[in-house]
C-alpha cells in the first residue's frame, strides 16, 4: 500500500507544480498572488517575479513526474 501512495502522492504533486509552470487559467498568478499574501514581512523580494516562481515550479514538477515514473516502472 505504502508504494501506491508514494506514487499518488508524487504524481499529484507533479502535476500540481506543472501546472503552476505552465499557468494554466492564471494558475501560477493566482499562486503567486496568495504567497504574496501569505509571506510574513511584507511581500516577497522583488527579484522574485512570477515568472521565477514557474520556473521553480517547473523543475520541481519535472522532478517528482520523473521519480514518480521510475517508481512505477520500477514497480511492474
């Protein structure tokens, strides 16, 4: 059971990071947005557009699908 969660999990949050990369429907804006929101301090450092937070995002994404799809394979 533990590996089929590893892979649910891996696999969710690859697509969710994907997702904030690719900004799907201002997905990545509105996630840049609450962080903005959300940061103790005032805001985030101004060099930190929302274009790096994708870019972040999209290596972070690319990472957990690809170490999702070697589990898998490595499963079966």
């Amino acid at each position: 059971m533990g590996d089929w969660l590893s892979l649910v999990w891996g696999g969710v949050v690859g697509a969710g990071a994907t997702a904030v990369a690719l900004d799907y429907r201002n997905f990545g804006l509105r996630v840049y947005d609450l962080m903005v929101q959300r940061s103790p301090g005032g805001g985030v450092d101004p060099r930190f557009s929302p274009d790096v937070m994708r870019g972040i995002f999209g290596v972070l994404g690319v990472g957990c699908l690809a170490v999702t799809g070697v589990r898998a394979f490595g499963m079966f």
